[in-house]
C-alpha cells in the first residue's frame, strides 16, 4: 500500500488512530447534471477514518481496527452503493452516491457505532479518494469549543 499523507484535524484528544481500507464498488449519479458520472461506473475507493479519544476499552484499544473494517469494508467492498438503499437514493440529492455523501455516510456508520462504546471515542473525520486525483474529507461541524 502507497503511504499516504491525510489532512489533519487539530484536536486535544490523548488517542488518534487511523484505519486505511480499499474499498472497490461502483455507483451512478442519479442527475443528469453528473454528466458521464450519470452511468453506472466503478472504483477502487480508499477510504482512512480517523478516530480519537481520551480513555481506551477494556482490551486497551481506541477501538479495534477489524469492527472498523467491518462497519464499512464489510459492508461495501464488491457492491453497487445505489444497492444500499437504507443509505443512498435517487430521488434526494443529499442522498445520492457522491464521495461526497459517500464520506458522510461512511462516517455517520461509524460515529453511530462508536457512540454505543463506552469509552465513547469519536470519528474526527473521514477520508474518500475516488480517483488518484481526486478526494472528499468529511468532518462534521463542530461549534467553538470542539464538541
């Protein structure tokens, strides 16, 4: 694997872990406006999710890297994401299988799952490159003090 250099996000978290994944899928946009991104198509996404927090679990992770893999690998390696329709529609742009709604998703599945440890770690951001040459950074907004 290429290394890679992220974006950074300033925090004042004790822990920051990084989990890198491929991710290979195809997806269609749902608009004409896409242009040729309107027909079905594939990538091999690569995907870095970035957790940090201040106290580790009961086996001395952050989290475990493989529930990581699993909350987002797992689920979307070798799919359609127009396929995941619980996550992704073609009727509401905010929906549609962008990276960039790609990325929020992503990391939505993940905070949502990191919110139930009781160490309550967060995800800070997350990281999609669809192509060599271009990427999305999702990170939610935060107000003033980082919360």
């Amino acid at each position: 694997m290429i290394q890679q250099i992220y974006p950074q996000i300033a925090h004042t978290y004790q822990y920051e872990l990084n989990k890198d994944m491929h991710i290979a899928a195809a997806h269609f946009v749902p608009t004409e406006s896409a242009g040729k991104c309107q027909q079905m198509h594939g990538h091999t996404y690569f995907v870095n999710v970035t957790v940090a927090g201040d106290d580790l679990d009961e086996a001395g992770f952050l989290v475990n890297f493989q529930v990581l893999k699993s909350l987002i690998h797992k689920r979307f390696d070798h799919t359609v994401m127009n396929d995941h329709t619980s996550l992704f529609n073609d009727s509401d742009p905010i929906c549609f299988p962008t990276t960039e709604v790609v990325a929020r998703v992503m990391w939505e599945l993940v905070e949502n799952h990191l919110q139930t440890l009781p160490n309550k770690p967060t995800c800070l951001q997350l990281f999609v490159r669809e192509t060599p040459t271009s990427y999305v950074v999702y990170r939610p907004k935060r107000d003033r003090d980082g919360k």
